[in-house]
C-alpha cells in the first residue's frame, strides 16, 4: 500500500544473460532495484535503457544490469513449452536455464542438454574450452602429489620445528646467540661449544 502511494510499486523483469543466434541464456524473473520511481524504471526498461540492479526470484542475490545483455520486461516475453522455447521480439528462441552459480559469471556460456532432468531442456554451463587449449595432457604435476581424508590436519608442531631450526641457522651464521652467562650477543670459543 505504501509503495502505491510512493510510487515504488516493484517492477518485474526477466534476465537474460547471453543471446546466441537461437538460443536465450535466461537467470529467470527479478525485481528491478534502483533509487528511481517505478514508472522511470518502466519507461527506461521498456526503451531497453535500465542501468542498475536486478533481484533475482526470492534470493538476496542482486545482478548489475552490466553483467547482462538484456533486461526484458514480463509482459516482452513469453514463455513457451514448459519454459523451453520463449518468444520474444516476433521470434522463437530456444531457452538454456543459466544455474545460480553462473548468474556472475563474465566468461561466455554454453548451452548442453539437461541430464538430470526433461525439464528444462537446456541448462548453461561455463565454457572453459579456451582452457583445455593451454592444458598439456603429457606434462606431470611439479612435485609429490599426496591425498588425505578431509579431516586430517597437518602436524601442529611442523611449522614450528622449521622456524626453530631456521633461526638456530641463522644465529649460527651471524655467531650471535645466548651465551652461557644469559646475556644476548657475539658468541666467543667458549660458548660456541
């Protein structure tokens, strides 16, 4: 009620995360998040002008109009064939539902067949292809590789016999260290042994 009589009435909109030549990347339904008053936010939705942030569904989640490459209004898409096919600027496109951990995602996306489940068809993925290209598949790992259980710690004492042993290296090679009359300086033949 308040925010009829204020004008921050929430504005819904779909995001859309990447377009390819027949496929919509789709994060879902959001409430448009800005300081403007609701009809601003319309106009400049409905111009394809918006600048600010979308709250997606029921998250806290909030995506910055920039890491999108579209934000339609509800009424501007429709969703077709349980929301696997929409239609949307006089064309049909087919829909890939992008998953929450790629909504920040800034690389492209990559549409694959849903193995889960025949609902939805497609789901995004990140494509890390460009990072198959740099992996050499003969090269070994550098070092000793060891696997523990995820509840074993490292020795509690290791870092401390390390720090011991090089400072007892280093007082050795600067003929410094604690003399046999507790005071603190250069050692002489007699303290050295």
């Amino acid at each position: 009620m308040l925010g009829k009589l204020f004008g921050k009435q929430p504005v819904r909109a779909w995001a859309i995360k990447q377009i390819d030549d027949a496929t919509l990347h789709l994060c879902g339904e959001g409430r448009l998040e800005s300081d403007q008053k609701s009809k601003v936010m319309l106009k400049a939705l409905q111009a394809g002008q918006f600048h600010g942030g979308v709250r997606m569904g029921d998250t806290g989640i909030v995506i910055n109009t920039r890491r999108l490459a579209a934000v339609v209004p509800l009424e501007a898409l429709q969703l077709l064939d349980d929301g696997n096919t929409a239609e949307w600027n006089g064309r049909h496109w087919a829909v890939s539902h992008v998953p929450q951990r790629a909504w920040l995602f800034d690389g492209r996306l990559v549409a694959e067949p849903n193995l889960l489940s025949s609902t939805p068809a497609l789901v995004s993925r990140e494509d890390v292809g460009h990072i198959r290209q740099n992996v050499r598949q003969d090269a070994a790992p550098p070092g000793e590789v060891r696997f523990r259980p995820v509840n074993a710690t490292e020795d509690p004492e290791k870092d401390l016999r390390a720090a011991i042993e090089e400072a007892q290296r280093r007082r050795q090679q600067a003929d410094k260290g604690w003399r046999k009359d507790g005071s603190w300086g250069a050692l002489d033949d007699v303290d050295k042994e």
